[in-house]
C-alpha cells in the first residue's frame, strides 16, 4: 500500500516540527531539526531557513511495515497558499494542525475548505499543548462549531484488540451514526476491535468521520499516539496493472538548471526513457527525501516522484490517460510591476520570470510592450520580498518592485445578447453570444443552443473554444471579465470562405458589443480574517472593521483577557491593517487573513477615476464588427453593428 499524505496548517502551528517528528520517529533524519535552529529537514533552501517559514512544498518517503509512505510539508504563509493547493492534488489523507493557543485562524479555514473541495480526508492534530495558554477542549469545540460535528476525538482511545473498553459513549455514537449495525452491538455489549476498524477506515476515507488528537510536535508529545492510528486507519489501493496516469503538481529547476516535473503516478508503470508525448521522454526518475534523492529506473501506481525530460509539462496537468488539467481555488488578489536596471535586457528579465512563472503560475507574468514594464501577480508582500532573493540568488540580478495594486475583475449584472461579424475579403464568421450573471466564484461556462442546422457542431466546438481560450476584458477597468455564462444562441458560417481563426474573431467582438452594451459591475477580493485583540480595544477594532468596508460577526472573549473577531473585508481596505493593528495594540493584538471570494466593489467610482479606462480605445479588444459589400470590408462600430447583423434579419 502506498499513501501519500500533507502536513497543512497556518502559518507558526508547528507543521515543520511535526513533520521532522514523524521523520525522526521512521528513521529518514538521524537528529530532529528546528526551524528556530535553522536545521530543519524539510525546509532546506536557504530563503526558508533565513525566515523560518516554510516557502516551498517539499516530500519524503519512507516505508512502514510493508507500506510506503509519502509526507508532504506545504507552506502555511497566505501568501504562498497556491503552493499548498497545488499539493492538494496528489494527497490522499491530510493531517490538519492547529495551535491550541490561538485556535482556528482565517487561513486554517481556507485550508479546511480547500480539503473539502479537493475531497480529501483530514485527520485534525492541535498541537503547542504544552504552552500554559493552550486547550485541546476549548479548540475541539471550536473546530465542531466551526467545520464539522463529525469530529472523532481520539484523545485516550486506542482502538486494538483487548482495549474495547477504552472506547467512550460519544466515540461510538460518532461512528455508529453511519453504521446501524455497529451501534445494535455497542448497545448490546458484543462490540469488538474487528467491527470498529473497517467502519472507522470507511468513514475516515468518506470523510463522513474527522480523527482528532492533540499533544506537542516540540517536545514529542502525542506524536506515537497519532502515527498509530494513522497508520492503522488509512488505506489506498492503486492499480499497477493499469495503463499510465499521473498527475503533475509542482515544476521546480534544480541548481543545475535541470528541470524536474513532480508528479504522483495515479495507475500503471513509469520507467526511465518512457515517452509521454511525441517528442519528450523521461531522462531520470527521482524519489526525494528532502534536498536528498535517489534515481530509480522504474516507478509504479501510488508513487511520488519528481522526473527529468519533460519540457511542456505544467502544474495542475494530467498525464497518460489522466488527460483533465486541475484549475485552482486560490487566486492572486494582488499585482506588482518589477524595477530593474535599465542595463539588463528586457529580454533576459523576461527570461528569468518565464522560468519562474513555470514554477508559480499564479505569477502570470505579463510583458507591456508599448510601457516597457514587466507585471506579476501575488499573493501579498512576503512574495515579493522572496521573489527578489530568488531572482538575487538564482540569476544574480537585482531587482525590486512597485507598490501592489488591487487585482479586479469585472462581470454582468443583466442579461445582454452580443453580436460579432468578421467578414474582410474572402473570410467570414458570425455569432450571436447571450451574456448571462453567473455563480459569483465560477468563472466563465459555456452552452449552446444554437441548433446543428444552423451552425455545424464543429463551427459550434470552435466557439466553444474561443471563450475560453482567452481572458476576455471588461469595459470598465479592462480588468479580467468572470462569473458569467455565455450562450450560444446563433451563428453562421460560409461554405466557401469561412477560414481558420474567423470564428475567434468574430466570438472574441461579440463578447466586447454585448459588454459594451450591458450594465457592468466591477468587483474586488475580499479577505477572511481573524483578529486576536486585548479586551479593552474590541471597540475600536470593530469601529475600524465597519471604517474599512468590512463586516464581522458577533465578537467571542476567548477567557483569558482577549477577544476573537472573525469577519471579511476587502484586500484593498485591509491589507495594511496587520500594522496598524500592532501599532494600536502595542503588540499584543494579531490577525489572520486568506483570501476568500470576490464581491462587488465597495468603492467602484473612485477606482474607476483612478484607471481613467477608454474600451473604444482599446485596439487590442476590439467591440466593432467587420463586413463586406461588394468586395469592400468595411468596420461598423458596436453602437451600430446590429443594424448589419445577418443573423438578424
């Protein structure tokens, strides 16, 4: 059996240190390391042990009894939260911790839904038990009210053969709950250690049950305790036989320039010279153990490894008969412009970033030819500073970047119908595209009902295609346009002159008239947070929270002299606020922010004053249409293609 299994957590949980536990305790590392002592196993670039955080997701297997292990140590900063999903995508089990200090923070959230997006089964571990401050039952409360009553506490059970006795009421009663004849035996008083584990396996990988344990990953503390259950509680089955599927989760360029593809194999066989395309074969397979790794010539169903030979592969993207590509939950909310000598060449600044966006594709790396400047997109201001050390580092180039700004989005709040004809000498392609509101967090979809006599289903895929092969821009800002459902309601194509690229035209200014047209809306991120303040400020956090456009739920005293608020806000209001919240504070007050969705703009004018946004100038996104008469191609502006139209005569 083969598990691959994460460490999650926010930011200071103890993940690292839990993770050197557990490595310790399999005999991969021969002394555990400390994050504080700069010796960690699991976070060896120099960038993480300069700042003690974790950046980069890392792996290392090890094998227990007859089954091999693959632990998975992810970031917990917010701002390298899209390096977390993306190992999402290869996890089988999650270990999910929390600090019994603080207790469930805005990030812990955003990761709890992540695991429940990714369909992943989470066991909980709360950890830093041993602070005077920390409480296993007042976080378990929390984590019951807050993300699941199915929250199986393990604390003091030991589910063997001869210990039936340990298992408590409510421990029964959780597990019972999904199984009838499980809770028959309890009442009868016949239940044994063979009737309670095949339920708990089944209902922990259902994610119908959620184990939870506590203790200390610093001084050792629960660590046995977990593992033993863990062990004994999880299963996996991959099938050897079957052919080739994998799936990519990271890019990384090792320091010799070798670019290395991480990927878990989902079924079959990998081996050395394999082709898994037409033209790229595996050079060398690599299983990692930390910064360590080991070639090996061969790889089946269940393992993790890295690859080298790959050129185009890319995080998110499946290989073999895995053939489906994983969008991201999280997105970057904010954007930076670089600051670089003049002397370097463009083109080697663009270089470097194109590498780099290869290992974070949430970069988005975008070169504006006719200003000169090079943007990427982040996730706040710690990125940044990591960026210019990996550029330092890397490539021995010095660079800095500009203050963020806001990332916004634009969609529609009524229904529109958008008309786009391309018709120059010898070319032609019309569509008709009904523009609908969508789900706020969906993105684009797409239907047609436009029928097969009217526009073949080939012309129908390619309009299919063309929404979505783009980021159509919004009229407001020219900010990426979201969250709407185009239909497809009429098309025509020509038997003769209908060419390669007309229907991409003509869908592409569709979109653009029927926007032009519309009641527009633009919209911004928005932060969950949790503040931890000294009772006294509670007042003045909430008058500063209603200030900044935000809202918040009722605050909760946590019994020791602080209160808890939990709200949402926008990025644009809150995220300097971490300062002024130290300042006014003196220290002693905190918040955790991820971010959470995108809503309407709370302050639409002012920004609209500030982008100073021209659509009818925007050559790049042209609204008009293109037809011909007599031999002559002719441009009619959007306000009146319609009067043209041919669908609509």
């Amino acid at each position: 059996m083969k598990i691959t299994f994460g460490i999650l957590a926010h930011v200071d949980a103890g993940k690292t240190t839990f993770s050197e536990q557990v490595l310790y305790r399999e005999g991969v590392i021969r002394a555990l390391g400390r994050v504080d002592a700069k010796n960690a196993c699991m976070d060896h670039d120099d960038i993480e042990r300069e700042r003690g955080i974790t950046i980069f997701s890392d792996m290392a297997g090890f094998t227990h009894g007859k089954d091999t292990y693959y632990l998975i140590d992810t970031p917990g900063h917010t701002d390298f939260s899209a390096e977390m999903e993306r190992a999402l995508e290869i996890m089988d089990y999650a270990v999910l911790m929390i600090n019994g200090t603080d207790g469930i923070q805005g990030h812990t959230e955003a990761i709890w839904n992540l695991l429940e997006r990714y369909h992943i089964p989470v066991f909980l571990f709360i950890n830093k038990l041993d602070v005077i401050s920390a409480s296993y039952e007042r976080v378990l409360t929390e984590i019951r009210e807050r993300f699941s009553g199915n929250i199986l506490d393990f604390q003091g059970i030991s589910i063997k053969k001869g210990n039936e006795a340990s298992l408590t009421d409510d421990f029964i009663e959780n597990v019972s709950e999904w199984d009838e004849a499980l809770l028959d035996k309890w009442l009868n008083g016949s239940i044994t250690f063979d009737d309670v584990r095949p339920a708990v396996v089944s209902q922990i990988k259902n994610r119908k049950l959620f184990p939870c344990f506590g203790g200390s990953a610093l001084i050792g503390e629960g660590i046995e305790a977990f593992l033993n259950i863990f062990y004994s509680y999880t299963d996996t089955s991959y099938p050897v036989s079957a052919p080739f599927r994998g799936r990519v989760f990271k890019i990384r360029y090792d320091v010799h320039g070798e670019r290395m593809t991480y990927l878990k194999i989902l079924s079959g066989i990998l081996n050395v010279r394999d082709s898994l395309s037409a033209d790229e074969k595996v050079h060398q397979i690599r299983t990692f153990q930390g910064e360590r790794f080991t070639a090996l010539q061969t790889a089946s169903a269940g393992d993790v490894v890295a690859v080298t030979g790959l050129r185009t592969t890319r995080a998110g993207q499946g290989l073999g008969e895995c053939c489906d590509t994983v969008v991201p939950a999280l997105q970057p909310t904010l954007q930076a412009r670089a600051l670089y000598s003049p002397e370097i060449p463009d083109r080697a600044i663009l270089k470097m970033f194109h590498i780099l966006e290869e290992e974070e594709p949430g970069l988005s790396v975008v070169w504006e030819e006719s200003l000169r400047q090079l943007k990427v997109n982040i996730m706040g201001k710690i990125q940044l500073e990591v960026l210019e050390q990996v550029v330092l580092e890397r490539f021995q180039t010095k660079i800095s970047f500009g203050q963020p700004e806001i990332i916004y989005m634009e969609t529609v709040e009524e229904p529109v119908t958008g008309y786009g004809h391309f018709e120059p000498l010898r070319h032609y392609a019309e569509v008709a595209l009904r523009i609908e509101p969508g789900e706020r967090g969906k993105g684009i979809t797409f239907e047609s009902q436009c029928h097969v006599d009217r526009l073949g289903i080939n012309y129908q895929n390619l309009v299919r295609t063309h929404v979505f092969e783009t980021i159509h821009k919004g009229v407001l800002t020219g900010s990426e346009l979201t969250d709407i459902k185009v239909i497809l309601v009429d098309g025509i194509s020509h038997i003769k002159h209908t060419e390669g690229g007309d229907f991409r035209e003509a869908v592409y200014r569709a979109v653009r008239q029927g926007l032009m047209k519309a009641k527009n809306l633009l919209l911004e991120p928005y932060y969950s947070f949790t503040i931890l303040i000294p009772d006294p400020l509670t007042g003045r956090v909430l008058t500063d929270i209603t200030k900044y456009s935000g809202r918040f739920e009722a605050p909760v005293p946590d019994g020791s002299g602080r209160t808890v608020i939990r709200g949402q806000g926008p990025v644009a209001s809150f995220m300097n606020y971490g300062e002024e919240l130290m300042v006014m504070s003196g220290g002693k007050g905190s918040i955790s922010m991820a971010f959470s969705h995108y809503d309407k703009c709370h302050n639409e004018a002012q920004v609209l004053d500030h982008y100073q946004y021209n659509p009818n100038e925007d050559i790049n996104n042209p609204s008009c249409s293109v037809f011909c008469q007599k031999g002559t191609s002719f441009v009619v502006n959007w306000d009146h293609a319609e009067e043209y139209m041919h669908t609509l005569r």
